[in-house]
C-alpha cells in the first residue's frame, strides 16, 4: 500500500488539478484566471489542469468577494477537497473584500471563511503572478504530502545559529 500511495503522491506533483470559484466580483481575475488557460501563459505547462469537480482538485482557486450567500458554498468547496489541499486568494477582493468591503453582505475577504495557503495581490491580479501564487500552492501541497511543516511568508524564518541576521534594505515609497 505504501508504494500504491507513494506513486499516487508523485503524480498529484507532477499533473496538479485546480479547481476555480468566483465568490461573486466584477469579473476582471476571472478573466485573468482564465487568460492562464490560454497558450499566451499556458498554465498547462506546469502540468496543471483546471477541473470542475472539487473532489479531484488539489488547489482552489478563489476571487471575488465573499458575501452572506456564497459563504456557505465556498467552504462546501473547500470540504469537498481531499487532503492535502492548498487555497489561493485572488485579487484585492479576494484578499480583503476590496472595493466592496463596505457593503452590506459583505463577510470580507476569503480568509474569513476558509484559511489561505498563498495571497494574490492586484485589481485585477495578472496573469504571472496567478501562475506564481499556484507555484506556490504547489510547493505548499508537495510539503504537506512529504510531511513537513509548511514555511508560511507571515514571518521571517529563524537565522541559523551562529550567523548574524543581515539588516534588511528600507524601501524609499517615494
């Protein structure tokens, strides 16, 4: 059975399904999402393949913002999925609720519902960066599926012992 699990691990890597949800926004990362799909970006090449069904996916790919009425299907979602998963929050409106976050049935962004493996900024977010943001699920999903703690960028890791940590460069916002 060992050898049964190793082997279907490996191909999760190297053939990742994603599965894409729009929570309900202006429609500007979808088209981003789906611009990935196309041969100019060709997501594909990473061996990715977008999926409808939740129950084979391994990434969920989520925009918009999150309101009273799809909250409840997007965490049916994210349950349907098989371990180990990873969630993408993208666009403004997927991170925070963005220009809509003041409105009325707005819950906020997607972490409020489910939690969030990697963050996609941008309104819309573009094409290289969904890629990237999905590169990074990955490496998250591979680090599950070895068994390891996965390295979150909230904070900074630890320096090694006996080395001291370099200062990091201030960037002037002006």
């Amino acid at each position: 059975m060992g050898l049964l699990n190793n082997l279907i691990n490996k191909s999760r890597l190297k053939s990742p399904w994603v599965v894409h949800y729009d929570c309900g926004s202006c429609n500007g990362c979808d088209i981003e999402v789906l611009a990935c799909l196309t041969p100019v970006y060709d997501l594909e090449r990473f061996g990715i393949v977008n999926v409808g069904n939740p129950k084979h996916a391994d990434v969920l790919l989520v925009t918009g913002t999150v309101n009273k009425r799809n909250k409840a299907v997007l965490k049916n979602i994210y349950d349907q999925m098989p371990e180990p998963k990873a969630v993408v929050a993208i666009g403004t409106c997927g991170m925070s609720g963005g220009m809509f976050r003041e409105c009325y049935n707005v819950v906020g962004g997607v972490d409020k519902v489910i939690p969030v493996d990697v963050y996609v900024p941008g309104c819309p977010a573009k094409p290289e960066a969904i890629i990237d943001g999905v590169v990074k699920a990955l490496e998250l999903v591979k680090a599950k599926l070895e068994g390891k703690a996965p390295q979150s960028d909230a904070a900074p890791a630890e320096p090694a012992e006996g080395k001291p940590e370099e200062p990091k460069p201030e960037i002037d916002a002006a």
